[in-house]
C-alpha cells in the first residue's frame, strides 16, 4: 500500500445545488413514528440522479474483467479466499504464516500463495476504500522528531460510510420533530434528527439539500503499557445520521479511523506551554484533516446556574483581542492574554471556518466522563469520607452476589484500575448501600444525582423528562452543602474543600439544553469510539515489529478494510447469483404471488451481516420461544422450556436439576412445611377459576398438611433465565438474567441460595408500564412441575409452577427506593403460595436495609435470610429503573 498516493476527487456525493430530478414539495408530513407523531421538514433530502453504490465501484475495479471468471481474483476459488481470509485475520505473524503454508498436506492444496509476504500482496490487490496519506508537518518550536501526520481525506471517508450497504436502511436524513401526541404539546427527542440543530440547520440550506452529520472523537491510547509507554492519538469518523441502535453498536464498525495525530515531544523548558504547542498542533492537524469537508460545507454542501455557551462568534472576537496585543508567536505572552478570556492558548482553532460549526453546540455532553466518571471521582468519594470506608466495604462484601454482576467481596475503597464498567457496577447499588448510615440531607443529594445520571441516559426524552432531568439536578444543588458539612468534599490531607469548583458537576448544566438542540445524550458516549481503539490501533499495533508504529498501524487497517469490503462483495454477489437461478426456476405467475412474508426474509437474507461482521450475539429466548411455541403440537416435549409472557421471555434448561423427588422430601430439602397445603390450594383455585386464572399470593388457604394430592412426585429446577424487552435501549431484547433457586447444602451457602423476582397478582396491569401496580416482589423458594401418575392427563402438568414467599411494599422519602418487609402469616411463619411460573416479569434486586451500622454477623451468603427488611434497588438497571420511576 502507498500511503503517501494521491486522493482521487470524490465522485459519490451529489451537487446539492443542482435542480432535483423528482422535487416533492409536499406539505408538513404529519405521521405516526415509533408510538409518537413525526412532523418532518418540508422539501429536504431531495433526489438529485444515481450516484455509484457500494457494488458499481466494486464491479469497475481495476481487476473487475478478471472477476467476471473468477470472482474472488486474486484468489483462486472460494474456498482460497476463505483460507486467506482466515489466514490474514488470525493474528499469526508472518513467520507462522510461511511454517503453516509450508506443510506438506497444505502443499497439496495447490494454494496459488506459498508465503505470507504473498498473500499480503494478493490482499492489496483487492478494491480498496479510502487511501493512506502522509506528510511531514512544520512547526515553529523544535521537536525530539519529525512530526508526521497520517490521515485520509475525510470527505472520502464519510462517503464510504454513507454508501456502505450496512447502512442503507440504517439513515435519518430528513429533520423531524416528535410529539406525544398530535395535538404537538410536547416534544420528544431521541436521534441527532430530532433535535432543534438539525431543523435549524436545514433551513439554512437550500431547498433539496441534504444534510450530513459529521461525528468526530480523538483522545489518546496507549499502544504499549510495558516499556517505551507509546502513545497513539486517533482521529475517528462516523456519521450523527447513522441511527443510534446501529451506530453504537461495535459490531456495525460505524466509526473509521481517518487519521493518527502526531504525539510529539516539544523541546521547551515550560512544561505548560508544552501542553499549548501540542494543542495548536492538534488543530493545525484538523485544519488540514477536515479541509475537504469544509469545503463541501462551504460550497456544496459547578453553581446552579447555567451561563453564556461559548460561542464560536464569542470565542472568536476574544481571539482577536487577543492577537491585536500579543503576537501568537510570542508563546507564553500569547498564553498568558489568552488565560484572561479562559482560553487555552490556541490561535487559530480548526472550527473558526467551518459553515454552520459552532462549538458550544458541536462539542456534545459525553456520558463516560460527565456521568460515569464524575460518580466515581466524586459521588462515591463524598459517602466513603462521610460513612467511612470500612463500614461501605463491608456493606458492599455482604450483598448476596448476582448471576452476571461484579461482587465487591473485598469492597471497593481499595480497588485498582476502575474502568467504566466499575463505575456503572458501583452507581448501581450505592443508594441502598449509603441509606441510613449517611446523613438524609446527602444522601438526598447524592441520590438526587443519580436519577439526574438515569434519565439522562434516556434513548426518548420528552420536555416532560428535561423538567424532570433539570429537577434532579437542582435538588443536589438544594443540599449539596450538607455534603461540605459531613466533610464528605475532601482534597490533600483529608481537608475539607469549602468550594463546588466541579468541572463535571458545571459541564452538567449543559445536558438538557443540548438534549434539544442535538437529541439524546447517549448517543454521544464515548464508550463505542474507546472500544473501538481496539480494532483501530491496539490489534493492529500488535502486528508490528514495535518500531515505527503510525505507517504499519494504517497498512494493517488498509488491508482488514480491503478484506471486509471484498467479503461484503462477493457475498452480495453470491446472493445475486442465487436469487437468480430460483428466479429463473419461477414463472411469471409465481413470482407475482410471492407474499409479503417471503418477500421480508428475502430482505433480511440480503442483509450484510455476515459471522464476520457481527459479535457473538446473547441469546434470544424471545425468538427461541417464538419457534418452539409455531411447532405442531405433539412434534416436541410439553411443557416448553422456554415461553413468552408479556414483554418477559422464561427459559429453564431442558433437563431438571432433580428428575423426580417427593413432595415432602422437596418440603423438607428446600425447607418449606407447608408445600403440600399451598400445592393443594393452588389446584384448588385452578378447578374453581381455570388455568389461565391469575393466583395472588396469600388469602385464605383451604389445604392442609394432610391433602391428598394427585400427584406425589415433582421435577425441579434450580435455576430461571428471564430475558425481557428494553423500555429504553439500542437493542431488542435485554442482556439475560438468571435466578438461582438452590437448596442449603454443606458448601458456603449453607442456607440456600434464592434469588427475588417481580410477579403479575392482577390480569389488568402489564408489565413495565404499570410499574409495581399489579405487582408484587417474591422470593424464588422452588421451581417445580408435578408429575402425573402413568396414562393420566391433568393440565398442569403441561405447566411449570413455583413456590413463592411474598414481599410486602412500603415507601421511603429520602431513598425513594420501595422498602419490601417479608410478608408473614398469622403463625409468625413467612407467607408462601404455589402460583404458575408464567406470572413471574422481571429481576427484583433487593438490598438488605442495614440501618446506621450493619450487623457485622452478615456474610454474602445469609445476608438475604437473615434480614427481613430491604430495599428494591431501582438503579439495578436502567429498565428497572424506569419501570419503577
């Protein structure tokens, strides 16, 4: 690869100054969009002619006569392309390339490469995407090393995303406002589309025009962590038109690596104006980056309140102020007028010519730092100062540790590399950790921050929800000074800070004005483009021989972009081809009766998402159960052990924990005397209602210890996999969730280990949109089904049942957290009844309610039946959360 060749001019995008081919110039398109009312911009995104698609310039490439015969030129046959394919995406080095083509069984496959140098060559000759370019760049001030910048045109790079098939149904190009309800009261914002900018923005274009969002995300990776400590410093690229629930997904590599700023070391005794030089820099390299893009703009294109966004007009007159008393070569007296307008000492910023930019729009509120990492620097700081770190420690060891979440066994006031995912695992139970044994007031404030953290968060928010965002907020503003008073605010030395000089806390300020100006927030986290320093950098670096990084780092990525674009070809080809040849089995008439369904699959097959392109999906229950549920009665085993109820899907393993075990003997492992009277009171209820009766949980019981029951055996199960639907989310169904139900045995968990769960008691409320109305939180005891004597039929048996120990709900002001009391009967005994395994919904996280000092008896594994009061933690997970709020 030449990474210094010329840019050929862009040819994909359309002149947006050109008369369309077909103007609509319909009225305000009012429709139904996603359960909210949709007004669009009149006349924008206009048809202008056919531009080349991602498979005209596949088919005129420079070898396209070659593939005419063969495809996959310049390989031999398909089954050669995938060798290689797998060959160059293995991470072997190029040594263990050549010992595994120099195999004697390998030989015989003829393979037209012998060496891995060649196999390298045949992978450039495959089409390429946007092009590698370098130079040196000049600078006034000395450094250790040349600097040189790598990058590619970024007009060409946002081309090559808009025009990639991945993304063809996946584009927001028209502005659109979202309502509630058509009578248009309220406002909802969820993509970049939706928001007040993109209308604004539009309408300053002409009539037609098209408008492209350009996301840009830079911030420093190491490459090397052991010696030598290398630094990269990545330029990403991707498109705000891109919907969220695609773009955020790594898997959809939305993000395209478009340059390696330089990282120099400045000669300059001033360790600060070090930091300018490097600043400057930085925009000197963006001014030549984005050059093409602003082209094709220009020419075708901490207190409570919030104060004057930084304007580009604002910051631009304080730079002219700036340059009229102080040359910008002067560095450090540049630097010092610059601080009196709190600028950072840059004079020529890469925005001041870009049409439209402004960057107190354009730099966008970023969850992983404002939010995540502000509750760690900060909001978890404040409760260890203010409880003590011993007792939060010991709090955090006792929760009973849940299938899939981190467990804090040795606290958390100690740990070592916090990463993001650390953050999120702490916010979740710190509420409940920290109620009672922090002051009201701070605690108030800090759980005031946390649904300020939740809702923003949000992929729809409406003005209803900003009123609700700005009213968190300015409830932690309300009692943050108790903070201050508890010495929770600590600097060097353990004094206390008397200030909110919080950059994060102030930067907060900002969030639901940009929330309508650009939609949601969380379309702009960070946490996609710092996984993808992965795939863009670390693995690439990998393959080099640690020398001279930046130009082996683009050739590495020039290849991999080659490879997955070639693969993405020829399988659209493939499935050309194969639609053909059963076309061309098909007559006339038989195509025209295709119906809609066939026609959707056959959409959804020519969908680029092959096992390369995606990661390894989480399973679905809900597409599982969809297909066990469309077999022909009698074809598979009854009951099914995966089943859909409401927007929750229920799994248990095909085979039982225990295949057959008494009805008492299962009273006595799992502890439950009074199993028999509470099995024969749910059959009961079902003679008397019916199967598809809803059984609450206690009321006056008819069964007895003594019961005769038609069964005297049971299967059991000791685990449940729910899986439910996102309320708010970029993907279809929700990460899985098991809950344990496992007898006492001689182990650590000597008193069993049973998870809670949320239960339907009441036909009429659904879940999540009735919250707890209609619901109950119980206690997993057993999850069984009866088995019936031989040649005998009863209708439970196609159904699974559990025992449940019910919760009773209060409420709480401080915590605002459901506090849940075990249920009791009349005996002092805990209240249990046996209803169907369909009612369950959802995960109930509970905390145990420690009061001003936990029991220090409390250990992970007894914590849950040693206590009898806890608190339904909301903040578990966002859909908990905004089911509960």
């Amino acid at each position: 690869m030449d990474i210094d060749q010329e840019f050929p001019p862009p040819d994909s995008l359309a002149d947006s100054y050109a008369e369309p081919d077909n103007p609509n110039p319909s009225t305000w398109n009012h429709s139904q969009c996603n359960g909210f009312y949709s007004e669009q911009f009149e006349g924008a995104a206009q048809s202008y002619g056919h531009g080349d698609t991602f498979m005209d310039k596949f088919n005129r490439d420079e070898f396209s006569d070659a593939r005419k015969s063969n495809l996959y030129y310049p390989f031999a046959c398909c089954n050669e392309w995938e060798l290689a394919l797998w060959l160059l995406r293995s991470g072997l080095s190029m040594k263990a390339i050549d010992a595994f083509l120099s195999l004697p069984i390998v030989k015989l496959l003829s393979l037209s490469f012998s060496t891995a140098r060649d196999l390298r060559r045949r992978a450039e000759l495959l089409p390429s995407g946007p092009r590698w370019r370098s130079m040196e760049i000049k600078l006034s001030h000395p450094t250790k090393h040349p600097v040189l910048l790598y990058w590619r045109d970024a007009l060409e790079c946002i081309a090559w995303i808009f025009n990639h098939p991945l993304f063809r149904d996946q584009l927001d190009l028209i502005p659109e406002r979202l309502y509630t309800s058509d009578a248009k009261l309220c406002r909802v914002y969820t993509e970049w589309m939706t928001g007040d900018e993109a209308w604004h923005m539009q309408s300053q274009l002409p009539e037609g025009a098209t408008l492209i969002g350009t996301i840009l995300s830079s911030d420093k990776t190491n490459i090397t962590n052991i010696c030598g400590g290398r630094v990269a410093h990545p330029l990403l690229i991707s498109l705000a038109n891109i919907k969220m629930s695609t773009r955020l997904k790594l898997s959809s590599r939305s993000f395209m690596l478009t340059a390696l700023l330089p990282v120099p070391k400045f000669v300059h005794k001033n360790k600060r104006m070090r930091g300018v030089l490097g600043d400057r820099l930085i925009h000197q390299c963006l001014d030549i980056v984005l050059d093409p893009v602003k082209k094709a703009a220009q020419f075708g294109f901490g207190d409570p309140f919030r104060h004057e966004p930084r304007t580009a007009a604002t910051t631009l007159a304080q730079l002219s102020v700036v340059k009229s008393k102080v040359d910008p070569a002067d560095l450090q007296a540049f630097f010092r007028e610059a601080q009196r307008f709190r600028l950072n000492g840059v004079s020529d910023p890469f925005w001041r010519n870009f049409p439209l930019s402004c960057p107190s729009i354009f730099i966008t509120p970023e969850l992983l730092h404002y939010i995540h990492k502000e509750s760690w620097d900060h909001d978890v700081q404040w409760c260890l100062n203010i409880v003590g770190e011993s007792e939060v420690d010991f709090r955090f060891s006792v929760l009973q540790p849940t299938a899939g979440s981190r467990h804090f066994k040795g606290g958390i006031s100690k740990l070592n590399q916090v990463t993001g995912r650390v953050h999120h695992d702490v916010q979740c139970y710190l509420i409940g950790i920290i109620a009672y044994a922090a002051p009201s007031e701070v605690t108030a404030a800090i759980r005031a921050l946390m649904d300020f953290r939740y809702r923003v968060q949000a992929y729809h928010i409406s003005d209803d929800d900003i009123h609700l965002i700005s009213a968190a907020l300015s409830e932690f503003h309300a009692n943050k000074d108790t903070i201050i008073e508890h010495g929770g605010r600590l600097g060097k030395g353990k004094k206390v800070i008397n200030n909110w000089h919080i950059l994060k806390l102030e930067l907060m300020q900002g969030i639901a004005p940009s929330i309508k100006r650009v939609g949601v927030t969380i379309q702009w986290t960070a946490d996609t483009t710092e996984h993808a320093h992965v795939s863009e950098i670390k693995t690439p670096a990998g393959s080099t021989n640690n020398n001279n990084y930046d130009p082996q780092i683009c050739r590495y990525l020039d290849r991999a972009e080659k490879c997955r674009a070639f693969e993405l070809a020829t399988s659209l080809h493939e499935q050309e081809d194969q639609t053909a040849l059963s076309d061309s089995g098909r007559s006339e008439d038989d195509r025209s009766d295709l119906s809609d369904d066939e026609d959707n699959d056959n959409d959804n097959a020519a969908q680029p998402f092959g096992p390369s392109n995606l990661a390894c999906p989480s399973t679905n229950y809900f597409t599982i159960s969809a297909r066990l549920s469309a077999k022909q009665a009698g074809t598979i085993p009854s009951p099914l052990c995966s089943f859909i109820v409401g927007s929750t899907a229920v799994n248990l393993s095909y085979a039982p924990s225990l295949r057959r075990i008494s009805v008492d003997e299962a009273a006595q492992r799992f502890g439950l005397p009074d199993l028999r009277p509470a099995l024969a009171n749910f059959l009961q209820r079902e003679a008397q209602f019916g199967a598809g009766f809803v059984h609450p949980i206690g009321g006056q019981r008819r069964g007895s210890r003594y019961s005769n029951l038609p069964f005297t055996e049971l299967q059991v199960w000791y685990k449940v996999r729910l899986q439910n639907k996102p309320i708010h989310g970029n993907s279809d169904v929700s990460p899985t969730q098991t809950l344990f139900c496992t007898p006492p045995s001689s182990g650590a968990w000597a008193l069993g280990h049973y998870d809670a769960a949320i239960f339907n008691v009441d036909a009429r409320s659904e879940w999540p949109e009735s919250g707890l109305e209609g619901h109950i939180v119980g206690q997993f005891r057993l999850v069984m089904r009866p088995l019936s004597k031989t040649g005998e039929k009863w209708p439970w048996t196609d159904r699974f049942i559990a025992y449940v120990q019910r919760f009773d709900i209060g409420a709480e002001d401080v915590t605002q957290l459901p506090i849940l009391k075990r249920a009791k009967q009349a005996s002092g005994e805990r209240l249990g009844d046996v209803i169907p395994l369909s009612q369950v919904r959802a995960f109930a996280h509970l905390i145990p309610r420690f009061g001003a000092t936990a029991d220090t008896r409390l250990t992970a594994y007894n914590s849950f039946e040693h206590s009898t009061e806890f608190y339904l933690n909301k903040y578990f997970d966002k859909n908990t959360y905004f089911a509960l709020t």
